[in-house]
C-alpha cells in the first residue's frame, strides 16, 4: 500500500477536508518532505491540470499522482449526475469527462464523489441511481478505452447523498451496470458512519475496491479520533489491496501537524514502525 495526501486548488474549498491549500509546488514540496508517495489532487476544473507543468513538478519531488477528485462540480457550480435538468446532467457529466482526459494524461483515475448528488425523495432514488449508472457506465468506459483507467465511485454518508451509502450495496450496484471499469473509492470517514463492521465491508466489496480515503472518525488524520483502524488496514492486507491509502482530511490544527500525523500513523499501521 502506498501513501498519499490531499491537495485542494479550489479557493471556495478551503474549510474542506484537504490538507495543503496554499497551491501545487508547496503541496509537493511538504508533501516529499515527510515521505509520501503521492498526492491527490482537487482541481476547480480540467483545465488548471495542465499536464506539462504537473508532470514536472511531480517528478521535481519524486511524487506520483494518486487521483484526481471532480467535486468542484458540485461545489462551484452544483451540477450533479443526477439532477432532475438534463442539460445540468450533460454540464456535470462533461465536466467530470475533462477531469478524466486530465487525470488520465497523468496516470491517474478521477473520482466520483459528490458529483453522483441526490434523490430529491425515496420515490425518485430508482430514477437517481439509473440517471448515475447510465452517466458512470459511460464515463468508465471513457477512462478505460482512452486511458486505461478504471473511475473510482466514493459511497458517502447518509448526510451528503441518499443514494450510495455503504460498500456491499455500492458494489452491488456496480455490478450490475454495463461496464467492468468502475471501482469503489473506500473513504473510512464515511464508513465509520455508514458500516456496522468496517473490516467486514470492506471484505465484502473486496476486488471492487480501487482507491481508500484515510480518515478518522472525525475527518481529522488517522490516530486523532476514535476509529479503530488496525482491523481495516489489516484486511486491505488479507485483500491483497496495492493502492493508495490517501488522506482527505480536514488541516488541523493545521496542514503540516496533519500530515505528519498521517504519515506517521500510516507508517505505524502499515508498515508497522
């Protein structure tokens, strides 16, 4: 498993769970410094990922890029995959396409997070989640055909969507779509609300898991709230899970105490020193 930390460039994210907002050279900068192996970035929009310059500055700093999060969509603009205004469905679905294209220039997958949004009422969830398969299977064969690849979907909490909550039912929803190239963005923040068993799920959902978000009970990093980790970690082992463990936290109380306690904590529960 790897380490990576989050950049924010987005100015209206900044009481967001990101870790270094203060632009793309200091991120990396901090970031290599303490030993990390990447850094997932949150772009306000496609165009800001200009692939000559970042691929320049990841390889000044030795660093990789995990993924790349489409959220500002919602953020600064608030379309969703799942609106009830197609034209709102085409902008959203266009914006996260550029993020892929972007991203997938560098190597990395994008994330479906936010984006996926919400049914207005219980009665309309089966139109919601068949607006967001239809958009997802489209986008993932995008990033599989053109990049080679697979677009991470990120199960959130009860408070932000009413429509992928846990990892058994989002895997289950997965494989029921037309496409093989979609996979679950494991965040232990949402699980830690949403999971009766974290180690149990993630279990569960086993090969459909691409990407973890790794966070503690209360968005702060690992080892300053009350999840209890070493199990989950444990079973990404069992699982034979190879990717990122990126953390998508809240700076405090502040950026540099934050990832340092990440690091720390990743280097305790994974490599076990």
């Amino acid at each position: 498993m790897l380490s990576a930390i989050t950049v924010s460039l987005v100015p209206e994210a900044r009481q967001g769970p990101f870790v270094f907002h203060a632009g793309l050279e200091d991120a990396c900068r901090h970031a290599a410094a303490l030993g990390f192996d990447a850094i997932e970035i949150f772009p306000p929009s496609a165009a800001v990922l200009e692939p000559t310059r970042l691929r320049a500055v990841l390889a000044e700093y030795g660093l990789r890029l995990a993924a790349v999060g489409t959220g500002a969509g919602w953020l600064c603009h608030q379309w969703s995959l799942t609106s009830e205004q197609p034209e709102v469905r085409q902008r959203a679905e266009d914006f996260i396409r550029g993020i892929i294209d972007a991203a997938g220039c560098l190597g990395a997958p994008a994330i479906i997070g936010s984006m996926q949004g919400r049914a207005a009422s219980a009665e309309g969830r089966p139109v919601a989640l068949n607006w967001l398969g239809e958009a997802v299977t489209r986008l993932a064969e995008h990033a599989w055909h053109r990049h080679g690849q697979q677009l991470l979907v990120e199960p959130l909490n009860r408070y932000e969507t009413n429509l992928l909550n846990t990892l058994p039912e989002t895997a289950a929803w997965l494989s029921g779509l037309a496409t093989e190239h979609a996979r679950i963005l494991a965040d232990l923040f949402h699980m830690n609300i949403e999971e009766a068993d974290m180690a149990a799920a993630l279990r569960a959902a086993g090969p459909w898991i691409g990407h973890v978000h790794f966070a503690d009970s209360n968005r702060r990093a690992v080892g300053l709230g009350h999840s209890p980790l070493a199990p989950a970690v444990a079973c990404l082992r069992e699982l034979g899970y190879s990717g990122y463990l990126s953390a998508e936290i809240f700076p405090r109380p502040d950026a540099e105490t934050a990832a340092r306690q990440t690091i720390d904590s990743f280097r305790q529960l994974v490599r076990g020193h």
